[in-house]
C-alpha cells in the first residue's frame, strides 16, 4: 500500500477520519505535490489531475500568482471579523459581481458550497414569506443538513430525515429522459410541464425557490436542452419564486463562461459559487444576489453569518484567480479545446468503444457514460453499486491510474474534468489513457 511506511501515512490512518468513507477500508495516496496539471505522490508517482482534485482546481497546483497572493495577504492581514471591511474582501467582491450575470452586484461570502448553498435556501425563505424549495433528483448541493436534503443523490439517503419543505423533480435527461422523448426539444417542454405540474400541485403560493445546477455536475454533467433554463425562469417569474442557479462546479470558467448561466443568457435570482473562484487554495464559496434579494434585507438583518465569512486568505486568492482568468483568457481558452479537442475525441471514443453510450459536455466539463449494452444502456454498474457490483468501474479507475491518469468517476461515467490551464499536449495524452482504460469496461459488454 502506498506510503504505509511514511510517517503521513502512519498519522493519517491513526487519527483522520476521512468523508464518505468506511474508515479501515481506505488506503489513501501520500500527496507530496503538486504542480499545473499533474500531482504526485510520496513515491515519486505522477498523475495527470484528470479530476482537478474535486473539481475544484481550475487554475491547477500551486498557480504561482494565486500563491503570492495569499503570501502577501498573510503578511498584511490574516483574518479579520466580518462585521470589517478590508480590501481583499471588498475588491474580490467588485470582481466577482463584475462577472457575474445580469444585476447580481452584491456578494455574501462563505466558507464553501454547502454553506453558500444553505445561506441561499434562507434569503430565499426571506425573500418570499414561503418555505418550499423546489431541488431536482439528479443533483449534488452539498452536505449540511440544509443542503444534503436538497441533494438528490443517494449520499442524502442515510442524513434523512432533515429539512422540512424541500419537493423534489426530475429535470432533463436526454439519454435516459423520464419523460420518454425523442428529442431535445421533446425533453425541455416535456421537463417544463413536468416542473409546471409540481408548481400546481404543491401550490405555488409556499414555494420560494427553484434551485439547479445549469449543468448538473457530479449526477451526470447533464447540459440542459435549448430553451429549459429560460422556461424555468419564466416559471419562477409567473409564479413569483426565486431561481436559484448552484454554479458551485460549474462556474468560474468550468463550462467556458464565467457562469454556465450566461451561454443561454438566463439571469437567476441568486447564484451559489465556491471551487472555482479561487481553486480551492483557501475555502472560500459565496452567494450572488439580485436586487429583490438585496432590497428584503437593505432595512432589516439578515439571519445568517459565519465566524470565517470573506476569510482575507481567501478573498485575496479569489482577487488573483479572477485576475489571472481575465488575463490569460481562461473562459475562451477553454471553450476552445471542449469544441476542438474534447467533443470530437469524445465522440470518436463513443463510436469505438461498446461500453460508451454517450458522451456529453461543455468546455472542459464532460461525462462519459457507461454501459454494457449501446441498445438497452444498461448502466455497466448498478445505480449507487458498491463492493462486488461496482467492479467494472473499479477496474476502469485501475486502469487510469496505471496509465498516469487521476480520474474522476461516478457511478457508471468517467468524467473529463482537468484543471483549465492544462496544456492542450496533456489534454490529449489524458484521453488516450482513458481510451485506453475503457478496455476494461467493454469485456462487460454483450
């Protein structure tokens, strides 16, 4: 096992209690370092980060610019209560509302995505005197316990019973549609009917808000067909609820767009970040608001707020990230190689391999869904498989991995989401490795 004999090792398997995890089952990785694109471990064994760590790692390891910005942040100021002002806060904020889609100008700063996510649930409530959020099946919010119970996935399954008033509703799936389309125009007004029934029937009087990923990032990488994201809003907008867009994954040029939001040029009420604005270096995650969200609370105190909240560490990493985006372009750049490169790798992939069923994406944000039958799409693993039953999946990971590849996987996809910077030579080197890795999946097949 990897670094038993290391004294890292040895602490860690004595007193870290790890997440998600079965604690004598694991056998983690030693990580020594990290640079760009590629990590290693306490071996010397290198990986390209094909996972971007938790998709978080937009500007990859240790960008020498968000480095020195923390370094000169701790020399100048390392914390301070949020009840100040500072000017790591203050700018940080001016930036990201200066990317941010439409009116949103106004910046309430977390720890992370859940919390974010939690704070969103509450201006929302604020907002509109109504207790019911609306949250999809195929959805990740986070792990608090406001936001595991509006996480559709099963990691919600063991926390419940939690927050009252959270409704759940299926959104578009093209491949594995629950609404039997055929097409992606058939998929959005069918899931536009589907949401505008849950309105009715749960009376759009006690429903305060909508909350989605743009793109449905851990449950999928589901892009979501012309003309949804708009029908959502208009929905909300009849029926006078919130749209709350969680850009926790998909934003800060994941998708490449600042937002995911803006490729259909929808603008939600309150927009949920984290991961990206800063890759992750210090915690930091947020929320955006709106003008009707900043007018409820322009007079009267918002109940919420966090001891850490704008963490000046933090707050100067995001101010460098966003810096070094605008300056090297990153949100174009990574356009470019989900079209040029990605997608027609992607879809070569697809046609070669008999585990592939579909492969779909945006920028550098992509799954590859697995199956052993092209014409049932039988999962190649069983949804939420585990032990024997999660084999296939566990053996297409070895593989990765022995091809010098960190993968990210879930249930029965591998998902292509490297760090933005990654050099276009790497890009390609990964996926051939995980074309290669694909072999084991399809002596699955039929």
């Amino acid at each position: 096992m990897t670094g038993q004999r290391t004294e890292a090792y040895r602490d860690d398997r004595a007193h870290v209690f790890h997440s998600w995890s079965a604690q004598r089952m694991l056998d983690p990785v030693v990580v020594e370092g990290g640079l760009g694109a590629t990590f290693w471990d306490d071996a010397g064994t290198r990986y390209l980060d094909f996972s971007s760590q938790l998709v978080n790692l937009n500007l990859g390891h240790q960008h020498p610019r968000v480095v020195a910005a923390i370094q000169e942040q701790a020399a100048k100021l390392c914390t301070v209560a949020p009840t100040f002002a500072n000017a790591a806060r203050s700018e940080a904020a001016r930036l990201i509302a200066g990317v941010a889609p439409g009116e949103l100008e106004h910046v309430f700063f977390t720890n992370g995505g859940t919390e974010a996510n939690e704070h969103a649930i509450r201006m929302a409530r604020g907002t509109t005197g109504r207790h019911k959020i609306l949250a999809a099946y195929r959805s990740y919010h986070g792990a608090t316990t406001g936001s595991i119970t509006l996480t559709g996935d099963p990691r919600r399954w063991a926390n419940e019973p939690a927050m009252p008033g959270v409704v759940r509703f299926f959104g578009p799936y093209a491949y594995r549609s629950p609404f039997h389309a055929e097409t992606e125009e058939q998929e959005a007004e069918r899931a536009l009917a589907h949401l505008e029934e849950i309105f009715t029937f749960e009376g759009p009087q006690t429903i305060a808000a909508v909350i989605l990923e743009p793109v449905v990032g851990t449950n999928g990488i589901l892009v979501p067909p012309p003309g949804y994201l708009a029908g959502v809003r208009a929905l909300c907008d009849r029926h006078g609820a919130l749209l709350i867009a969680d850009e926790v994954m998909s934003g800060f040029g994941r998708c490449g767009e600042w937002f995911a939001v803006d490729r259909w040029g929808v603008v939600p009420d309150l927009v949920t970040f984290a991961k990206g604005v800063n890759s992750g270096y210090v915690p930091l995650g947020g929320v955006i608001l709106g003008p009707r969200v900043y007018e409820t609370f322009a007079e009267r105190p918002f109940p919420g707020g966090l001891t850490y909240s704008g963490h000046p560490l933090a707050c100067a990493a995001a101010v460098a990230t966003i810096e070094v985006m605008r300056d090297e372009r990153i949100p174009e750049r990574v356009r470019d190689l989900g079209e040029r490169v990605v997608r027609p790798r992607l879809e070569k992939l697809r046609d070669r391999h008999p585990s592939v069923g579909d492969v779909r994406g945006l920028g550098l944000f992509w799954a590859i869904e697995l199956v052993r039958s092209k014409e049932t799409r039988e999962m190649l693993v069983p949804y939420n498989a585990a032990g024997p039953a999660a084999k296939p999946m566990a053996e297409v990971v070895a593989a990765c991995k022995a091809g010098g590849v960190w993968p990210f996987t879930h249930f029965n996809r591998v998902h292509v989401v490297p760090p933005l910077i990654i050099s276009e030579d790497d890009l390609v080197r990964g996926l051939d490795a995980v074309d290669d890795a694909l072999e084991a999946a399809d002596g699955y097949c039929a």
